[in-house]
C-alpha cells in the first residue's frame, strides 16, 4: 500500500500574519512602518479616515494605474493593519473587496499630523462595523461619484480637476445644524470652477424629504451670504423626472430661489461623449431651460449659467469658503494623489 506520511497542511507555505491590534500601535511596528510607506499610502489612509469606506475598482480610479497593481499594494498595507478590508455578501454575483482605515494607519496619521491617536476618534469597531450598516451602497455611491471625477482628472490630456471634496461627516461638522448634504466638491476646468453641493439620491427617500432639503440650502445661503449650487444625482430619468416637479415647486417657494441654484442628473442617461462621468454633459438646471437652450449641461458650464456663483481665486484650492478646520482635526486631504516618483535604472 503506498502512502504519504506528510500531511497536505505541510505542504504549504505559512500564511502571513497580521500584527495584533495591540502590536499595531507600538513604537517597533511604527518603526517598521516608516520604512515601507510611500507618500501615496499616506493618502490613501487619509482619504479612507475622511471617506470612511472605498472598494478596490474605486481606489484604482482614485491613484493606481491598473487593478493588478492596486491588489498588490493593498494586500501589503491589509497585512500591515494600515487598512483593513471586507466583503459584502450579495445574493447574486461577488462584491469586490471593500477598505477601510485600520488602527496602524489612524495612529500613523495622528502622529503626522501631531496629534494624539486618541484625538482622531477613531474606533476599529466603528470603521469595520460599516459592513454591517445599511447606509453602506449609499456611502459607496458617493464615494463611486467622486472616484469617477478624479479619474478622469487623472488623465493623461485632462481639461478639468478636482479640486476639493468635503465627506459627509465633514460637512455635517460644518452645516449640520441647517442641512447635511452628502459631499462637498469643487470642479475645476478652463476659466471655470464651481462648488457644489451634491445630494446622492438612492430613491429610498420620499421626494418630498428630497425637495424639502432645498430650505436648508437657502437658510445657509442666506447665513453665510455664499451661493452655492446643489446637484441632484438620482438612479433613474423616471425618478429625475418626477423628481424635478417637486424640487420645482419647493424651489418655486422659497424667499430667494436664486440663492439655490438647482441641476439634476440620473445614472441611466444614455452616454453622449466617449466618457461618461459626472463632468460630461448630463446636468439639467432648474427651471427647466428654454426651448432654444441646450438641455443638458457639463458641469464646468453650471459655472457659467450660474455667474454668481464664481468661486474667489484668492481663495486656496483645497479650502472651501465655507469655514476651517479645528486644530485638532485632520485637514481634508487634496482628492488627487501625490505625484509618483520617477525611477530611472542607471548603468
């Protein structure tokens, strides 16, 4: 009888292992860390403690150059608790991979920012606790809206840029006794550049808790003296459309209806330019435009139907007019990533 006395389990390689959440906050990890992290890594951590969650088709828009690449340098920053990672379970199909801020990547941005780990607030349990939350398609959503906008601002011939972008909780920190909006953005391109405040419909809601909103929005205008327009972006051209008669008729009754301005869009239109993203031409302001005016607009064109709304160049890039940041938080951090070393090999 032939048999083979070594069990298949030896066979293998060792599974690499994780630090403990323990292990990944002493000075020896730490120590370890400042060896191995890039200044691209250190971004991608800041914007998952801002954004909160990314997945893998997101955060290769966001700053790798193809998949491969990202799924490499992920499972490191995964193995070295800088991010951690879930997938969500879906009846049909396989959800890509999802990242969130781990406890060795919140304690290397505290420490950049000199601050103290526990002044960040952040909570393991809280980051990875998102795979169980029922806002996490929404939150995706967002993040998949403004992923897509600075790919394309990442192209190699880009016209336009992202130049800010505010999470949600960052705006509730702002605005949240008057009206959360889901994110803050500034789009820049050409002699153009617009802020906007984007609600991210996931037609869950009741519309008339969608045109509701439009009161906060002319509250904070009214406050702050700054007009700033609200984008709609909504699933389908049938909720658009239906959509846009009750925004109308909020819009309609409110003192000032020119400190709101107001354009809606829908992810099913059809495409009309070889890419299809948010800065393409699918914006349809309100009240709906003449016969004779083209229907929809790009989005650096919002910033010429609306002229009042033209931000201040003194006003620096990363920084909205709306407000600063305490001291004892973290700066947004800038939507595109930190230029790539060149390496050249040498004789």
């Amino acid at each position: 009888m032939i048999t083979n006395p070594t069990p298949q389990r030896a066979l293998r390689g060792h599974l690499p292992t994780r630090p403990t959440p323990r292990a990944a906050t002493t000075g020896e990890h730490h120590a370890a860390l400042a060896a191995h992290l890039t200044p691209r890594d250190r971004w991608l951590a800041r914007m998952c403690f801002e954004h909160r969650v990314f997945t893998t088709h997101q955060i290769v828009h966001l700053t790798y150059p193809s998949l491969r690449a990202a799924n490499h340098r992920l499972r490191e920053l995964y193995l070295w608790r800088v991010l951690d990672r879930f997938q969500p379970f879906l009846s049909c199909g396989t959800a890509p991979m999802h990242y969130v801020l781990d406890i060795a990547g919140a304690t290397a941005l505290a420490h950049e920012d000199g601050l103290p780990p526990k002044a960040l607030g952040y909570r393991h349990e809280a980051a990875i606790g998102l795979a169980h939350s029922l806002r996490l398609a929404h939150t995706i959503g967002v993040n998949g809206f403004f992923a897509t906008l600075v790919a394309t601002s990442r192209q190699p011939h880009a016209t336009g840029q992202l130049t800010a972008w505010w999470s949600e909780t960052r705006c509730a920190r702002h605005f949240g006794d008057l009206v959360r909006p889901d994110a803050y953005g500034r789009w820049h391109e050409a002699d153009r550049e617009l802020e906007f405040f984007l609600e991210f419909d996931f037609g869950t809601e009741a519309l008339s808790v969608l045109a509701s909103k439009l009161t906060g929005y002319h509250q904070l205008a009214t406050t702050t003296g700054i007009t700033t327009p609200v984008l709609v972006w909504l699933p389908t051209t049938r909720r658009e459309a239906t959509a846009r008669q009750a925004l109308a008729q909020a819009h309609s009754h409110l003192d000032h209806p020119d400190l709101v301005p107001v354009a809606t869009s829908s992810a099913d239109l059809p495409r009309t330019e070889p890419t299809n993203t948010p800065a393409t031409s699918r914006w349809l302001p309100l009240p709906d435009p003449a016969p004779r005016r083209p229907g929809r607009l790009r989005l650096a064109d919002l910033a010429h139907r609306w002229p009042t709304t033209a931000t201040p160049h003194t006003t620096p890039a990363s920084t909205p007019r709306h407000g600063t940041e305490p001291a004892t938080t973290l700066a947004p951090p800038s939507p595109l990533p930190p230029p790539q070393p060149a390496y050249r090999i040498t004789p």
